[in-house]
C-alpha cells in the first residue's frame, strides 16, 4: 500500500498526519511525502524520523495539490494506494478495514469511508456518511457526497492511472473530479465507520470560495453530457452536519 501525502510549510501538521499514517494497524505501508514548493528544511522533522517507509519527493517551486498528488503516484509502485492531505488523520484501523470492504465488494475498484470533522481544539464539529455506492456516480455529477475532501479514499493504482490521476486545472476541486471518474469506471466499497478525522481551519482550501466558484463551473462544462445521459438522484447520497 502506497500513501501519497501533499504538503507545504506545514511540518507540524505534517507530522501529526504521518504519525497516523505510519501506525496504522495490519497493513503495510509506503509513503511518498510530496513537498510542493515549501521552505527549505521544512521537512527536517521528517528526514529526522529515519523511516525507510517514507520517502519525500521535493518540487522546488509549488505545482499545486493535484500536481503533487499525481508525482506522488508515478512514485508508487504497489497495486493500491490511498491520498491524504498534510492536515487530516486517520483511525488506525482505516486501511484495513477499507481493504476488507473491498474484498465483500465484486468488482470495486476504489473505498471510501465517513468521517467526523474537527476544529483545532479537536472538537468534533460535523460529520458526513459514506455515501451509497449504488447511486454515487448519479449523485457525484451533481455534488461532492465523498467525505473527507482528498484523505479518505483508497484506490486501486491501475484504476487511479487508467482514469488519469488529478484533473491539474483544478486544483481546489480536483479531489471531486476525480471522484466523478472513478464512479464512472468502477463499482464503489463503502466502510459506515467515520475512520477518518477532516481537520477544518482557517488555512483549509476549501475556504477559498471565489476560486472554488471558479473551478465549479468548469466541472459543470466538463461533466454536462454526462449528466444528461444518467438520470436524476433525487435521495440524497449521504449525511452532513455544520
């Protein structure tokens, strides 16, 4: 299992992220720390780790998140790999349990799994379901009902390839767009539990409402001839909680 984590300037965040990664519980893991532009050093806390598991890839200007995700995965050599941005953390047992859900699903090529958000005190703010896999390509060309923006999901490698990894023209929804494409190609494998901890702050990407408006309206253009041949999703697709 290869992880792909993008980062930039944010060691401490970094660090707490990797922890999580790193201890998780049956699976063995590979990681490819991307760092996109950010200061020199800034990644000494990792290089101090001496984990032969971990591996950092440097870009010496920043190529944005979806660039460094798909740098991430021309370095990953293992049938499966799973994306997590530098301020989110896993359950220890998250791997795990979304390899075994892939093993009950015939077919599926990619996992996902609810998550809980928390503030920077830790506090659960919100929460968002798994969504249902028999509509989640219905519903997915009409909103982002995968949880957890890019840290929650696992994929298999020559689906993720075959798909054509992040979409770099849009780099604040990039994780979205590559949600829509993986339900295009292959049946989903849901895990119910929230495995995974989203961590909202003031530095999220996500907050860049302008931008992200942006980049709407380019999926909407790109995704218009496929909503048109699939039908409506009138039932909502998962759960959420402000």
């Amino acid at each position: 299992m290869t992880v792909i984590i993008p980062t930039k300037d944010r060691p401490q965040l970094l660090a707490r992220t990797l922890e999580s990664v790193l201890t998780q519980d049956g699976v063995a893991v590979a990681v490819v720390v991307v760092d996109d532009g950010g200061a020199p050093g800034a990644l000494a806390g990792v290089a101090a780790l001496d984990d032969t598991r971990v591996r950092v890839q440097r870009n010496e200007h920043s190529l944005g998140v979806a660039a460094a995700r798909n740098i991430g995965l021309r370095h990953a050599a293992t049938d499966w790999v799973a994306f997590v941005d530098d301020d989110d953390v896993w359950a220890p047992h998250k791997l795990r349990e979304q390899l075994a859900a892939l093993n009950r699903t015939p077919g599926a090529g990619w996992c996902a799994t609810a998550c809980v958000h928390v503030d920077p005190t830790y506090t659960v703010v919100g929460w968002e379901r798994a969504p249902r896999p028999a509509v989640v390509a219905d519903a997915l060309l009409r909103r982002q009902v995968v949880p957890g923006g890019g840290s929650g999901v696992l994929a298999a490698r020559e689906l993720v390839v075959s798909v054509g990894g992040f979409d770099e023209a849009l780099p604040h929804l990039a994780d979205w767009d590559f949600y829509i494409r993986l339900a295009l190609s292959s049946p989903l494998a849901v895990v119910p539990a929230p495995l995974l901890a989203y961590f909202v702050h003031a530095e999220s990407m996500s907050l860049n409402l302008p931008r992200s408006a942006r980049e709407f309206e380019l999926l909407r253009k790109k995704y218009e001839a496929a909503r048109a041949g699939r039908r409506p999703c009138a039932s909502p697709a998962n759960g959420r909680r402000p």
